[in-house]
C-alpha cells in the first residue's frame, strides 16, 4: 500500500475537493490540518519538499514524492493516471 498524506486547510474549497476525491477513490490517506500555525508550515512544507515560490494547499504526497494540490490529481484522473500514482 502506498503512503499518502495531504496537507490542507480547513477553509480552502480545493483542500475540501482534494480530501472528497480521494475518500470516493478508496485512498487511504493521513491528514494533516495547518491552519494552527499556517505560516510556520507552509514554510516547513516548502523546504522539506524543495517546492520554489508560494506553497499553496492541499499538497499531496504519495511515498515522499510531491504531487501537487487538487487540480494535479485531476488532472491525472481526467489523463487516465491516477490509479498508476495512488493505487500498487
């Protein structure tokens, strides 16, 4: 089984479509709210997965690999890919 965590917050509307896409695809996942201190971990976020610029939520990481926020795995469900990403 694959590991993958999402980091999100609470308020955001892709986090929100992020989390309900992958619950209808069956992925388990670990959560990670940041809105207690969401300058601090967006900034750990940042460095630890080398990500240039603004880092935005959700972020979604399948076995350490980065792979982007809601409309990443859209896009990779729409392109047929998903499943080679999240599934074994």
């Amino acid at each position: 089984m694959k590991k993958v965590e999402v980091y999100y917050a609470t308020y955001c509307p892709y986090s929100i479509k992020a989390l309900k896409m992958l619950d209808e695809k069956g992925i388990k996942y670990k959560s990670y709210a940041i809105d207690d201190d969401e300058d601090k971990l967006r900034k750990k976020i940042g460095e630890y997965y080398k990500i240039e610029g603004d880092v935005t939520v959700p972020q979604i990481i399948v076995d350490n690999q980065r792979i982007g926020g809601y409309d990443d795995i859209k896009k990779l469900d729409e392109e047929g890919k998903f499943d080679e990403i999240f599934l074994d």
